[in-house]
C-alpha cells in the first residue's frame, strides 16, 4: 500500500466543483453538533433536543 496512496489523485473537476461550494452557515453548524450530541447521548439521560440545543448555545 505504501506509494500507492501517494500516487492517489483527486480530479480536478471534482476540486473544483468542491471549492464552489459555500461554507455552511453558524446556523447549519450549530444544528450539525445538536444532531451530533443528541444521536451520541445515552436515552436514559432523558434529554430533549432542545435542550441539547440550548446547552451546546451556552458552550459556544
């Protein structure tokens, strides 16, 4: 496996097409970790999404 990884390259459209593509807003970012955080707590912590949300808007 040892060179081939380094001979790997990425098309150069699909770079391309990747860097048109508009970072995404706090908003969206904020709603990625709530989603992250609330799928990866345990159901027993009995912790609704909102209040997820609210916790992760305090951390920052």
């Amino acid at each position: 496996m040892g060179n081939s990884m380094r001979n790997l390259k990425t098309d150069p459209k699909v770079l391309q097409a990747l860097r048109k593509v508009p970072a995404p807003s706090q908003k969206e970012v904020t709603e990625q970790k709530v989603s992250f955080v609330f799928a990866s707590i345990d159901s027993k912590a009995n912790m609704t999404k909102q209040q997820v949300r609210e916790l992760i808007e305090q951390v920052g």
